[in-house]
C-alpha cells in the first residue's frame, strides 16, 4: 500500500471513529487503534498516539455543539474531572511500575459484565428521576435540555460518590493505556448517578478531552505522536464529530443506549483480547 | 454578554472549543496540503509508518525543534503545531471556566474546577518528566 492510500483509509476511517465517538461519548480510540494496528501493522505506540489525538478531537469537536445547545450537564462534567485527572496521574504511575496486561483484562471483564445492566435498560427513554438531595443538591447536579421531539426533560442526578469512584476508575484506564476512559464515564452517569443516556454521552465527550489532555503529554514528549499518521487522523475526526453530533441531537435516548451497548461490547472485547496478546 | 448570566457560561465554553478546533484542524489541513507538495508523503514518512523497528525516540518533539521547522516552514512542524493546539484546547477550557464560575459567584466550582486545572497541568507538564514513567 503507498503513503498515500494509508492516509486516505485513515481519513475516511476517522470520519467514521469521530461520528460513532461523538455519539456514544467514547472518543473513537476503539474504531482507530485496531484499524492501524491489526490493518495497517502500526507500531501500537503510534496508534496510541493517534488515539489520544482522536479522543481530545472527538471531544471538542462534538462538545462545542452539545454545550452550547445544553444537552452536556457543566457542573456533573466539571465534577467528575477531579477524579478523572486524578485518576489518569494514578494510571500513568501504574504503567511505570508494573504490567498493564493483567490489569486490562481486569477492566475488559468489567465492561463485559456492565453489558448487563445495560441491556436490561435497553428500552429505557428518560429514567424515573430520583430526588435532588443530599451532596447532589450541594453540587447543584441538575439539569434541564430539550429532548429530539421538543419535550423539556428536567432531571437531577443521584449517587455522587459512586459516580465519581467509577469515573476515578475511567482515568485510571486512560493514564494506564491511553484508551477506554469514556465507556467507564459514561456507565458511571448512566448506571450510578441516573442521568438521561444522552446528558450521559455528551457529558463524557465534554470530559474524555481533558482526561486524554492529562496523559498526552507523556506520549508528546515519547515521540509517539507521528504527523504522519496524526494529520488525516485529526482532520477526519473532527469532520465526524461535526456530523455526529448533529445526529445525536436528532436521535431517541433509546438508539444512543444501543448503539452505546454494540461499541462497549466491542471495546471490552478488543481489550480482552489486548490483554491475552500481552500476556502470551 | 452578560457573565453573570448563566446561560453565557454554555455560549462561552461552546465557542472556545470550537475556535480551538477549527484553528487546530486549518493548521493540519495546511501541514497535511505542504507535506504532500513536497512530496514528502512519499519518502520520510513510509520509513516512520512502516518500520516496526523505529526507534521510539525517533521523533524530536523539543520545544526548539519545532519551533526551528516552524521558521523554516517543515510541514513536520506544522503538524505537530496544529496538535499542540489541538491538546491545549480541553486546557484553554478548564482554565476558562474558573473565570466563567468566578463571574457567576460560584465559589464551590471556582475551587472544583480549578483543582481540576491544577492536577491537568501537573499530568500534562510534570509526570512525563517523573523518571519512570516513560515506561
């Protein structure tokens, strides 16, 4: 294959890792990561490199549209960050000192199992929302947006504490591969502190950018950041992030769920067979 | 505008990321268009993107030397510009909402988010400097 084929494949690859990101609030590391590495025989260091350019991309790409139009809860975003950056500082230190092999089969399992809960949501629209009190009332994690249809969905958040543990957890994974920080966001809001599936997504996205931010300057300063490979990665991307977050808006909580369950399924698949690949 | 509103923090938050993006995404697209003009797409680059056995430092990513490609205008550097931009932007946020919770009078999420500033920088500029974290 030339030079020039490689980067138009990752050009129309990233569009697609940017739309489906953008959506789901994963930022498209999994689409981008095994299209270079088992495609394309790129180095996996590189394809991290990429990944962590794809993610702060699909980020603020797609948030620019989320925030403005308030579907992205600020405060539960701005919250959470505090155990995501402290989580990504804690990965990295992780990484330094033993074998990520072990662990990434662990939180591969973890996102198998979450599949459950999740498909027993399946058909949920808009959960039951439970009362603002206690230290959600404190944090003033609340929100009101306009649902595809028009209605205007109040709700209130709930479980604080566990929400910021499985967040903790989401930047720890992130600082210790580069990758699969948002699945465990996005399960955090969804599963612990009831928001609506798409104020979960978006929510994540708004945050996936600065968890990739804390770990981006140690791949930067290692050289795994390649222009090359970077260049059609960023601009294609950023076209997807515009794209899907226009069909966000458009879509019912319910299709974002599923098509959240196929790519956490599909994530945690493609870690538990990383992790094998490691350990073998 | 209005700071104190807190309808402008989402106008505020929702324009910096797009600016950032935009800005980021032009100056790829231009190291991108002068990389393929000089047909460097066909020689450096498939030896970096091809070879397993690059060495992981292969890339000079210092301060000086991107701002000497920047001078002499190596699309290389351009590129590594418009990323660099590209990361700064989730930063340039958070730094932006201090002020923006601050003008609302927020105390609670000045602090929240400005320990979240304090732990980004401290990840981004300081850890890769932590002898063994280049694992």
């Amino acid at each position: 294959m030339f030079i020039v084929e490689f980067v138009l494949l990752m050009f129309l690859v990233s569009i697609l890792a940017g739309i489906f990101g953008s959506i789901v609030g994963l930022g498209g590391g999994v689409v981008v990561i095994p299209v270079l590495t088992i495609l394309l025989g790129v180095n996996i260091h590189f394809a991290i490199g990429a990944s962590i350019v794809a993610i702060i991309g699909t980020s603020s790409g797609s948030a620019s549209t989320y925030v403005r139009d308030k579907v992205t809860n600020l405060r539960v975003g701005m919250f959470l960050e505090l155990a995501s950056t402290s989580g990504a500082i804690t990965g990295a230190a992780i990484a330094a000192y033993t074998n990520s092999g072990a662990l990434e089969a662990i939180f591969g399992s973890i996102l198998l199992v979450s599949l459950v809960p999740m498909v027993m949501k399946i058909g949920e629209d808009i959960p039951k929302s439970p009362e603002l009190k206690g230290l959600s009332r404190d944090l003033g994690l609340t929100g009101t947006y306009t649902e595809s249809d028009g209605r205007t969905i109040k709700y209130n958040a709930t479980r604080p504490v566990e929400g910021l543990a499985g967040t903790a957890v989401a930047g720890v994974l992130s600082g210790l591969l580069g990758i699969g920080g948002g699945a465990f966001k996005v399960l955090s809001m969804d599963l612990a502190m009831k928001l609506p599936m798409k104020v979960s997504t978006t929510t994540s996205n708004f945050m996936i950018g600065v968890t990739a931010a804390a770990s981006a300057g140690i791949y930067f300063a290692r050289g795994d950041v390649d222009p090359v490979i970077v260049a059609p990665v960023a601009i294609g991307i950023l076209i997807g992030a515009a794209v899907g977050a226009r069909i966000l808006l458009r879509s019912r909580n319910t299709t974002v769920r599923k098509t959240f369950a196929v790519i956490l399924a599909i994530a945690a698949v493609e870690m538990i067979l990383s992790a094998l690949g490691v350990s073998v | 505008m209005n700071l104190r509103d807190p309808e402008s923090m989402n106008l505020v938050i929702g324009r910096v990321l797009r600016y950032g993006v935009l800005i980021s995404g032009i100056i790829i697209l231009l190291g991108t268009i002068s990389l393929a003009a000089s047909s460097g797409l066909s020689d450096t680059a498939g030896v970096l993107v091809y070879n397993e056995n690059v060495p992981h430092d292969g890339l000079d990513v210092s301060l000086a030397s991107i701002l000497h490609g920047l001078v002499t205008l190596s699309a290389f550097s351009w590129i590594e510009l418009g990323v660099i931009v590209l990361i700064a932007t989730p930063v340039a946020r958070v730094i932006i909402s201090v002020f923006l919770f601050a003008a609302e009078r927020d105390r609670l999420y000045v602090l929240v988010t400005a320990v979240v500033l304090i732990l980004l920088l401290f990840s981004m500029l300081v850890t890769p400097f932590i002898p063994g974290f280049h694992a």
